[in-house]
C-alpha cells in the first residue's frame, strides 16, 4: 500500500492506493481543511485513523497492525508515500507557502514508520499526474500544431497561490521539474496593467505573479479596478464581505451580472495568457502548455473566449510559434494526487 497527499494552502488530500505499476483509483480518499491543523503530522494521523467497524484492507495488515507502534503510527503497511506541497523543497523539507507547516519527509518516514518518504513541489507532482492522465480529463485552449517528436511541456497552475513547472524529454522519458516561477515580478504589458502594479506597490514591497494570478490575486485586481473606477455595486460589496471574494466575483462576472466584475476577469485572463507564453518561451515547450490549479476549470468559459489567447500569442516576433503551442485546461483537480502516487509506487519498487 502506498500514501500520497496534495498539501495545498486551502485544502490537502490523502489518499491511499494499491499502486503498481499502472494507474488505479485510491483504496480510501479525504479531503481536510489544511488550517484546521497544526502540522501534516495532525492530518496524516487522521486520515489513517481506522474506519468504524471497516475489516483491514489485508492479512498484511492485519500483522502490521498488531505490531508495537510509535503513536500514530499507520494500522496499514504502508510501503512508500510522497506528498506534493505547496512551496519550495530543499533537501525532503519544505516550508509551506501559504500554511505556517514545516514539512520534513525523513521525520514523516520516522514518525509512521514508513521506508520511504518524499517530497515534491505541489507542481511537480501535477507534472507527474499529468503524464497519468486519460485524453478526456484535459480541455483544449488551443489545438496549435505540436512537434511531431517528444518534446518539452510546461505547467501554470492558479490557485491559492501560482504554481509553475516544467516537463522536459530526455530522449527516453519525461523528467518533472520544480519551479517557483510563480513568485517571479510580475511584468505589465499594458497601461492598465501598470496602473495595476503602481496599486499593488503601495501594499507590497515585491509584487509577483502570484500576487495578481491567484484567488487573492484575482480579488486583488478586483479592488484596484474599485478604487480606481469607483464602480462598485452596494450589493456586490455585502457579497464580497459575506463570502468567498474571488470565487463571487468569478461568478458575478461569468454570469454578467456586475461591470466591474467582468472587467476583472479580463484582466485576469490577459495576465494569465501572458505569463503562461512568458513560461512557454522560457522552456520552449512546444509540446504544448497545461493550465492546472482549481481557477482554470471553473473559469474556462472565459478563458476560452479569447481573451487568454490574444495575450498568450501577443509576443511580437513569437506570435506564430505561440499559435502552435497547444494549450490544454486539466479538469482533474486530483492531479497533483495522482503524481504523487506514481513517485510513491515507483519508490516502493525500489
């Protein structure tokens, strides 16, 4: 049996799978709200808690399970885990973005008594997921005319945060490469955008990507286009202090409902567009470009009425080598899940 997780700022999968060799779905799945924990350690410990009355998965589990055992330890034999987190991994540690987690893959090892454990960045785990992937879990963007040989993939996930990675081919086989291009300075290609990053400095000494193409980011673009357009609807503004900001003004704005709204999601698509060529020209990823994260499956609909692609091809000289790039939408929001137990299956064959 192995364990992965996708360690994210809003919410962490686990899951646990009888993995070999090719894809199979999870033997038990939950979803946390990763704030509600102190540590990966709390959530692990959870989720490996037996079921009520749920017989153990197997006689090998069975043994494991009577065996003395550090406190929570796992009731099942787990063999290998890998868990995709939401921030930069040094030497199987890594400290979270967006949650205040330290997670340190030997101390997991030790702690659940498990041969092996690794960490990847939360992209490269999609980067691996998305070589598992089934042709009708993605949509296409952009057909363009990829290369016919193997080549180069590159990966843009908006979400919590902004997530970017790499898929390049060695001549073999597919290699995933972490990346946190996502905290890269955010470079405007338009007046407004300007205007934007002149907003976004008076509250932050370094602006990234991340900072306009996320859900904060998007609610961010948001109050600029408030304050400076003075445009804002007193039923919007009860909303936004009620709910999630970004996932209503995603909705009003869809929907048509709000001026200000719609504008946002503009701007967004547009930067969106832009900085995915600026990572397609970066890795040469002629193969084709995959947007990941929760923002683009629910926002396709204006992601796909232009406005993205305008600003994707907008690269002057670049413009026709852009408009061959495929560019797909990954609608399987367990991706990153599924990548980190391919690592995890692979480990645990070695």
């Amino acid at each position: 049996m192995i364990l992965a997780g996708d360690i994210g700022g809003t919410k962490t999968n686990l899951a646990l799978f009888d993995w070999t060799t090719e894809r199979v779905e999870p033997v038990r799945e939950r979803t946390f709200v990763s704030a509600e924990y102190a540590s990966l350690e709390e959530v692990i410990t959870e989720f490996l808690k037996p079921p009520a009355k749920q017989e153990p998965i197997d006689e090998e589990e069975t043994a494991a399970s009577s065996e003395p055992a550090d406190e929570g330890a796992p009731a099942v034999a787990i063999e290998a885990a890998c868990f995709g987190v939401a921030g930069p991994v040094i030497e199987n540690r890594c400290r979270a973005t967006n949650l205040p987690w330290v997670v340190d893959g030997a101390e997991l090892a030790k702690h659940f008594r498990i041969p092996t454990v690794r960490l990847l960045n939360d992209l490269e785990a999609t980067a691996h997921g998305v070589l598992v992937l089934h042709p009708d879990e993605t949509t296409l963007l952009n057909a363009g005319a990829p290369a016919s040989a193997k080549g180069t993939l590159a990966l843009i996930a908006a979400g919590t945060g902004l997530g970017e990675g790499m898929i390049f081919w060695d001549g073999t086989r597919y290699h995933p490469m972490p990346s946190e291009g996502g905290h890269a300075s955010f470079a405007p290609t338009s007046d407004l955008e300007m205007d934007l990053l002149r907003y976004l400095r008076a509250s932050y000494l370094h602006v990234s990507y991340e900072r306009v193409l996320s859900g904060p980011g998007l609610h961010a673009i948001y109050e600029f286009l408030r304050d400076t357009k003075k445009n804002e609807p007193t039923w919007l503004a009860e909303r936004l202090k009620a709910e999630d900001p970004a996932a209503v003004i995603a909705e009003v704005g869809l929907g048509g409902q709000s001026e200000i709204c719609k504008q946002a999601l503009d701007l967004f698509a547009s930067i969106y567009g832009a900085e995915a060529a600026n990572l397609a020209l970066k890795a040469l990823a002629l193969n084709g470009v995959y947007l990941g994260g929760g923002m683009a499956p629910k926002l396709l609909k204006k992601l796909a009425d232009g406005s993205f692609l305008r600003a994707f091809t907008a690269k002057g000289r670049y413009k026709r080598l852009l408009s061959a790039i495929p560019v797909h939408v990954i609608m399987n929001q367990k991706t990153a899940l599924l990548g980190a137990a391919s690592v995890a299956a692979q480990l645990r064959e070695e």
